[in-house]
C-alpha cells in the first residue's frame, strides 16, 4: 500500500473569473487537503493560495495536474521529506561515496548531521577491511623541539605563550631515540616540531640521513612550512613523508586562528609537498571557533583535493595559556564521523586515531578503529621532553621504555581484534 506524502501546493490566480473552477476542484479533494489559506494581493490584481495536501503520490500528482490545467492559475507543488526519502537519499550518498569516492560538500554535511550514523560507520569500516585489512600501523613520534615562531590562537607552543617550558633535542639524542624505537619495533618514525629556525634544512637533512643509515624506518618531517627548495633538499636527503596539517579549509577561520599566516600558503606547502614525491599528510581539528558541518564537508574535499596519503582529524582541546582557553572542545562523535567520511573518500588514505581523542576519551580512541581508522601515533619523546611539548593539556601517567611503551600498544590494538605492524 503506497504511503501517504505531505505536499504544499503554492496557487498564484491571475484571472480572478477561474475561482469558481478552483473551489469546486479543491471540494472535490477536500477529503485530502489538511488546511489552505488565501491573501488577496488587490494592488497586483492577483490572489496567492497556499494548500497543505496529505496523500498519496497519485493523488496529490492528479490534483496538482488539474490545477495546471486551468488557465490564469500559477501552481507549484512542494513535497515535505518523509523518513523514507531521507533514508533513500542517505544510502544514495553513501553508495556515491562507496562507489566513486565522490560527493559534494552539501551531501557531506547532510550526512555529518543525521541522527543515525551506524551505517556509514559500518560502510567506512568495511571499506578500511577491504583495503588495509586488519593491520593498525603503529608510528613514533619524537617531539624534538617546543620552540615555535607561531602565533597559532589554539595551540599552547604558539610564541607568545611566555609559561611553555622551551626545549630542543640535541641532534645526537634525536637519533639515538630513532634507533631506539626501531630495535622496539617502530618502523616508521615521525620527527616533529614546532617552527624552529634553530633547525635548519641542513641540519634538519643530516639528522634524516643518519636515521636512514642506521635503520629501514620510513622517516616523517613535521615542522611546518617551507619553501619549495628546503623541501626537496629534506626529501634528497631521505625523508619519505610530510605531514602538514591545514587546520580548517574556512579561509576567515584560519586567517583568526593564524594571526600571521595565510591558508594559500599553507595550502601551496601541501601542494609543494605532494609534487616532491612525499607521502602527503594534512588533517583539521574538530571544534573550532565558527566551525559548521558545511566547514567540515570543506576540510574533508580538501584532503581529496591534495590527494593526501595520510590525514590527521581530531578534535580540538583548549589549552589555559591561549586565546581559545575558555572555547569548549569538540565533539568526540563529530570526530569520529569526519574520519569514516574520510575514509569513505579517500579508501587509501592513512588515518589515525590522533592523541586529542585520547586525551578526552580512551573508548573513543579505540572505537574509532571500528570507524576507518588504521594507524596509532605513539609518542616516544624522551620523558624529561614529553610533558613540556604541551599543544593541548595532557597527562602522560608514568613514564616508561620505549619497549614496554610498545608491547602495552599493541596488546590493546589485538584485544580489539586488530594486529600491530
């Protein structure tokens, strides 16, 4: 039995002699019209009818035909959503996603906003079994300097913070770290910064070729923007990977949350980047100050605009000593939804369960393997550095060796039916 439907029918009578006609039609479905309502516009000699129809397709089709038939009336029919059009227009841009890793940034923000995302979070993760398998890849990071010549509004390094604690690994411990976690198992290691001049391209490439000459591991530069030149130096110098976040695609967010930077720019690093042969990482926070869904939807485009091999999405945390220090975090939920949808876009792309979800909920980072993700950051900083690289508050517990570190990763990641590399 075909369900009913809610329809409005707008009436426009520019010829006032066709009203009888009009009236005896809508008696002759009034079993069907809910309520109308009519506004004599005298000075346009015309008069405007609103009618709310509640039937089937084939009635309100018939009605609306008749209407059209009558010369001097202007119809238009407008149809309400019912729950079953918007599960056929969910499971629409869900299979558009699976089947051609396309949307539009409207169509993401429908879906970022639904009530029920069980089944988009089902079809992200049997898209990551498909193409990564079972395999959570586990990567080392070693935060070697909290300097930064920054001004980022949210983070708790940005230079104007006189409370950070300021550190710089000497080159040497960098290394030795490095090699460290590769004899523990690590076979990619992520060096980390904040803008530090004193880290130069040259010394920065030396550091890369030592860590290449003692271990197989993939290595990983994220300290931030360069010029083309400087990043094909690091890359001749054996750096595999780049990662450089874009924060929000919303070109007025970042130029308030980036006192002294421009998203082109950053955007022209990734693009630098990508060029060079890099495995190209980005990724955006969650939460940001004027951050939508339609935001969002953006950030999510951009990263298959860059053709990312790896994103970083997590939600944003405040830290005291910031301008953003009284903004709440973001949602752990919308979180995960930007990874699944991710995932959904770019089948390929890396995707990790970033240490911001940690921070605000242990669950959540493990749930969020079940929603796309396929990598774990570790941090592998030496405990005297570790607290003082504070983007965002966090407690680290008690420190302990790189190797127990490790091991204690991994029995987690296999206790939710997942194997560590």
């Amino acid at each position: 039995m075909e369900e009913n439907r809610i329809a409005l029918i707008g009436i426009i009578v520019e010829d006032i002699t066709v009203t009888d006609r009009l009236n005896t039609l809508l008696t002759e479905y009034g079993d069907h019209i809910v309520g109308r309502m009519g506004v004599p516009y005298r000075s346009k000699g015309i008069c405007i009818i609103s009618v709310i129809v509640d039937a089937t397709n084939d009635i309100i089709s018939a009605l609306s035909g008749k209407l059209g038939m009558i010369k001097g009336l202007n119809i238009k029919t407008v149809y309400a959503k019912t729950k079953g059009d918007m599960i056929t227009m969910k499971q629409t841009i869900i299979d558009k996603l699976v089947n051609s890793q396309s949307a539009t940034a409207d169509e993401l923000a429908y879906l970022l906003e639904l009530d029920d995302f069980l089944d988009i979070y089902a079809a992200a993760d049997g898209v990551r079994k498909i193409v990564h398998g079972d395999t959570v890849h586990i990567r080392a990071i070693i935060e070697f300097s909290d300097y930064c010549s920054r001004r980022c509004a949210y983070c708790g390094l940005n230079a104007e913070n006189s409370n950070v604690h300021r550190y710089r690994m000497k080159p040497e411990d960098i290394i030795q770290t490095a090699v460290e976690a590769y004899r523990a198992g690590y076979l990619t290691v992520v060096l980390q910064s904040g803008e530090d001049g004193w880290f130069t391209p040259k010394i920065l490439g030396e550091i890369v070729k030592s860590i290449r000459a003692q271990t197989d591991m993939k290595i990983t530069l994220s300290c931030g923007e360069m010029s083309y030149e400087d990043y094909k130096y690091l890359r001749e110098c054996g750096a595999d990977k780049y990662l450089l976040k874009h924060e929000t695609a919303d070109m007025e967010i970042y130029a308030a949350l980036h006192p002294d930077a421009r998203l082109e720019s950053r955007i022209n690093c990734l693009m630098n980047i990508k060029q060079l042969g890099y495995e190209t990482g980005s990724g955006f926070m969650i939460g940001l100050p004027g951050q939508t869904t339609r935001t969002i939807a953006k950030d999510i485009l951009l990263l298959k605009e860059l053709r990312c091999d790896m994103a970083g999405i997590g939600p944003f945390i405040p830290h005291p000593d910031t301008p953003l220090r009284d903004h709440l975090h973001g949602s752990i939920e919308l979180t995960k939804r930007a990874v699944a949808l991710t995932r959904l876009i770019l089948p390929h792309c890396n995707l990790p369960a970033t240490t911001a979800l940690g921070v605000l909920s242990k669950d959540a980072k493990d749930d969020i393997l079940s929603c796309g993700a396929n990598v774990i950051m570790r941090k592998v900083t030496p405990p005297d550095y570790r607290q003082m690289y504070e983007i965002y508050p966090v407690d680290f517990g008690e420190a302990k060796d790189i190797v127990t570190e490790r091991r204690e990763l991994e029995a987690q990641i296999r206790s939710v039916g997942r194997e560590p590399k």
